[in-house]
C-alpha cells in the first residue's frame, strides 16, 4: 500500500510533508502526484537527480563499501555526514560504540536497497508540479548533497522558499531543535487548522 493509499485509509484527508536526502525524492513525488491534497511541503538536503558523475562515484562507493566492509561504511558516513565540530564532542570510545551499534543494528539489504533507489532518482519534472507552498533547507556543511544540489532543486519548484542550517547533512541528528523549529514554523504559516 502507498503513503496516499495508507492516509485514505486512516481518514486522513490533506497533509503536510516532509522528506531529508533520499525522503526528499520521495516527497517531491508524493506532493507532485497528490496536489490536491498536500498542505506544505520541507525538503532537506534533497537532490533532484542522483545520476550525475558526483553522486554516481558517491553511492557506487558507498554500496562496494556496504557490502565488503561495513565498518568503513559506517566510518565514511560519520565523517561526510557531520560537521568536525559535532563529532570533535564524542570521545574516541562513544564514536566506536556509534560505528559498532550502527554495524550490528542495521538492516544491509534494506542499506542497499536505499541506495540503488538513490541512484535511479530522477524528480527533475516532477518537482516542476508541485503546487503546494515548499520550504528548501539547505545544510550549510553538508558533505553528502552539498548545497548546490538543494539550490538546485529549489530552483526547479514553482516559488520555492529557501533557509539554512548550520550543520552537516544528518541535520536530524547534529540539528534537531533548529529542524523541528523550522517545520513547525512552515507548517503552521501554510495550514491553519494545524495544532501542536
């Protein structure tokens, strides 16, 4: 079953969206597909085309690693994806203890899968669709879709707003007050019946 299909189903009749990296994609589609029942849409370190050359080396790295040796996987993660001054607060032992939990914890195929989907992204014309309003966050150190991709797809979404954080691209971990602050803000401007 679908996101529209489940929300039909739970009586859910419009909605706000909000996707980072990859669940930008899918928001991108999600909104482009269902106008008339998107509120507002957050994009954050989305990209519209995961086929370039960049992102191409990036991913195909990222599943030789994911497959071969997940502990350098999770090592290349943590250093593209946070800035130095987030990670320069762990200790050697709790970054260890992070690389291990994420090792033994995750679901690889499903890694792997996200991936090959990363790869095949291509929202370019779907993002020209979208009619609800639509907040771009770019995060200022991102490493992984670095601000010119997120530029890139603001550009393409009909008026298109636009704000920056000052964190690396796991901006829900390294970032999650400034984030959640950000939503709430775009969400409730777009939707007035919308509550805390």
């Amino acid at each position: 079953m679908g996101v529209t299909a489940e929300l039909d189903s739970l009586g859910v009749e419009r909605f706000d969206l909000f996707g980072a990296s990859l669940g930008a994609a899918i928001a991108v589609s999600i909104a482009a597909e269902n106008p008339e029942k998107v509120n507002s849409v957050v994009l954050q370190s989305g990209f519209s085309f995961g086929g370039d050359n960049r992102l191409t080396l990036l991913f195909d790295l990222w599943r030789h690693l994911a497959k071969t040796d997940r502990v350098a996987f999770t090592k290349l993660i943590l250093a593209t994806g946070f800035t130095h001054h987030f990670l320069a607060a762990f200790d050697q032992p709790t970054v260890e203890a992070i690389i291990k939990g994420f090792v033994d914890s995750s679901d690889w195929s499903m890694i792997d899968e996200a991936i090959r989907v990363d790869m095949s992204v291509d929202i370019r014309d779907a993002a020209t669709q979208i009619k609800a309003p639509t907040l771009v966050i770019t995060a200022k150190h991102d490493q992984i879709v670095p601000p010119d991709y997120s530029e890139a797809l603001a550009q393409l979404i009909p008026q298109a707003s636009r704000s920056e954080l000052d964190c690396g691209h796991l901006t829900f971990l390294e970032r999650p007050s400034e984030l959640a602050a950000a939503l709430l803000e775009f969400f409730e401007a777009h939707h007035q019946s919308f509550t805390r």
